[in-house]
C-alpha cells in the first residue's frame, strides 16, 4: 500500500501545481495524508478545503484526523469540531 500512497501523492502534487484550485485533489490528497499517517499535511490539506467549500462530512474527516494525533494542542483542536 506506501508505494500506492506515494504514487497516489505525486499525481495529487502534480495536479495541484497545475491547477492549485483543484479541490478534488486536494481533498483526495488530505486523505492519503491521513492514511499515511502525515496529520500535519493532511490537516493543512482539509482546511483549505473547507475554507473554499465547507462541508459537514468533510469537517467530520478531518475531525478523525485531529483525533489520531497524539498531540495535544491538535486533540484540543479536536475536541472543538
């Protein structure tokens, strides 16, 4: 799977460098962030996102990425979603 992850990031990345507003992309990106395990990246990813199109079920993933994260200004992030 890693090596799926990462072919998955470098189209996203080429894609996004092509066409910055592509929020497809980058929510698929944030997602593979998260699944690797990168919070950090896949939180910057979900919140720009949201910022252009909010939406419920979005907010909810990235709520779950917050959760995974063992730090605790992200958890107390978290607990606010």
């Amino acid at each position: 799977m890693p090596a799926l992850w990462d072919e998955s990031l470098a189209i996203y990345d080429a894609q996004l460098k092509s066409k910055p507003d592509d929020l497809e992309s980058l929510l698929q990106r944030a997602r593979v962030h998260g699944w690797r395990g990168n919070a950090a990246k896949s939180i910057a990813d979900y919140e720009r996102y949201l910022a252009k199109k909010p939406r419920e079920e979005v907010r909810i993933e990235l709520a779950g990425v917050l959760r995974s994260s063992k730090d605790p200004a992200v958890l107390q992030r978290a607990a606010a979603i």
